[in-house]
C-alpha cells in the first residue's frame, strides 16, 4: 500500500505542476488585433486592453489582473507602437481592470473617474497600500476629461452608472476606436456589480448616450472586438434582462420562481465567464442580479469619496 500512495502522490505532484504550467499560461498569453494604424486591442486572461500610438507616448486603457500581466501589456504595447507608456486609464475599479497598474513607472499618468478612485479605495484598499499606492489615479474627473498628446485626442467620458458608478468610456478621437470598458460584455454574461453601484435599469439608458458618439469600432470590456451593433445587441440582453427583473417584482414571484420562468433563451449562444471557487457570470447569477435590483432586494450604499 506504501508504494501504492507513493505512486498517487507522484502522479498528483505530476498532474498538479501540469495544472499551473496551463493556469500560467492562460494568464501571461497575450494576443492582439490591430484597429488602425495606431490603435490596437491587446486580448488575454483578464479585460480587454486599449491601445493608442501617439507622436508623444503610449495611452493604455485598463491593465488587465496582475503585476506581471501588466510587465507583458507595456512589453507589447511599447512593441506596438514604438513609444513608451505615458497614461493609463482605467476604465473602473475591478481588479481584472487595474492590478496590472504597479508594473508601469512612476512617472507613469493614472486616470479615473473620481468615483471609481473612491470605489478603489473603498473596495479593494488592501491591494493600493505600500508601494502600488502610488500606481492609484491621480488624475481623476467627474463627468468629461479631454487629453492632447502627439497629434492624438483622448475624450474621457462617464457617462451614467451602468456595471459600477464610476464607468468611463474612451474615445480615441481621430482613430474612431471606441473602449467601453465593461459597460459593453460583447456575447457574454456580464457582472452586475450592484455593491459597487450598478444598475440594469441605468446601464440601458447610459448606453444610449455612448451610443451617441462618434466611433467605429468598439473595444468591449470582455469579448471580440465589435461596433455599435454589438453594443445594441448587448443593450438589447439588458432590457430583456430588466423586464424579466420588473415582472417579477409586479407579480410578487420568489427568486426561485424567477429563476425557473426566466425567458432568455434568446441569449443561450452567450459565453459564460468564470474563476474556479471565485466567481460565476451566468444566466442566473444575471436574473438573480435583476431580480434583487427590481424588487428591492438590494441597497446600494456609495463609497465614500475622499475615504
């Protein structure tokens, strides 16, 4: 029995060092597609990553979940364009979309909304002390925040609460190139973040007034590179989503009753993204969302900002 377990064991250390060489892997593979001649999206294990050649630097948009995604994201950014990084925007304060900010130089600008600066310290404070304190936004604006560099123009906007309150979309003016953030999942099950202050019913109208500028091509926070159709097409997932939130809430039905009636078969091809132990976005976890938003089941309770 002794060898037996010996054997077992070595093929578990074996079977388990093959588990991390995968789990690796998927984190540090980066792909890319080329929008322009100056704007690229960077794709891989986490968010999807906005990139912008200027005669004066690099502007990023979101750095994906690690440090050491972030080395890679700048390493191939800065191969990209031929210029250094100078700005990084996030987009909002999920992680998946900021922890890579502690591998670009100090001298490095970071952009927010001020919410989401809020919402960083307030929700994710133990990642931003020591030294990536100084790798949070300094640069930080309500509503709209334009930047000129080398011949580029960079048009900030946030736009209305949506997947957090702090959304921001980007528009890289003369490149068309639209990123979205997370306020467009392109075919996938979104995250309705309603701690940190989404809202279905907000998200709808929001996405009407991003789809009122000026762009061709959108950079979805998740997903494959798409345009204003999958942006409408996603905007269409959320008012059959939020009806089904509403209708549950004017028939007094349980979350179990809900579950069980929810009609989104339409939306059957979406993806489902998850993390092993750590989360799930899928078609229940999204009707649980709407019918905690519809009947009341839920209070959204702002960070504080400054805090």
């Amino acid at each position: 029995m002794g060898r037996f377990f010996r054997r077992l064991g070595i093929v578990v250390l074996i079977g388990l060092a093959g588990l991390g060489g995968c789990v690796y892997n998927r984190i540090t593979n980066l792909g890319y597609d080329s929008i322009t001649e100056d704007a690229f999206m960077i794709d891989g294990f986490g968010s999807n990553v906005g990139v912008l050649r200027t005669d004066a630097g690099t502007v990023l948009v979101d750095s994906m979940a690690l440090p050491m995604q972030g080395k890679r994201i700048r390493a191939l950014a800065e191969e990209l364009t031929g210029q250094p990084v100078r700005i990084v925007i996030s987009t909002h304060y999920h992680l998946d979309h900021t922890h890579g900010n502690p591998a670009f130089d100090p001298e490095t600008e970071f952009v927010s909304t001020t919410r989401t600066l809020a919402n960083l310290r307030a929700r994710d404070g133990a990642f931003w002390k020591g030294d990536n304190a100084s790798k949070l936004p300094e640069t930080t604006f309500d509503h709209e925040h334009e930047i000129k560099l080398g011949g580029k123009t960079i048009r900030l906007i946030h736009p209305g609460r949506g997947h957090t309150d702090g959304d921001l979309v980007v528009l890289f003016v003369e490149d068309r190139v639209l990123h979205t953030g997370d306020l467009v999942f392109h075919e996938r099950y979104p995250n309705i973040d309603l701690e940190g202050g989404g809202s279905i019913e907000r998200w709808i109208e929001t996405l009407d007034r991003v789809a009122t500028l000026d762009f061709d091509s959108v950079i979805p926070g998740h997903g494959l590179l798409g345009d204003v159709n999958s942006l409408r097409n996603f905007q269409q997932y959320l008012r059959d989503l939020w009806s089904v939130g509403k209708s549950a809430a004017q028939r007094g039905a349980s979350l179990e009753q809900t579950l069980d009636s929810a009609d989104l078969s339409a939306y059957s091809h979406y993806e489902v993204m998850s993390v092993p132990f750590i989360m799930r976005l899928d078609r229940d976890f999204n009707v649980t969302r709407a019918w905690e938003e519809a009947t009341g089941n839920f209070t959204y309770v702002p960070a504080e900002i400054g805090g």
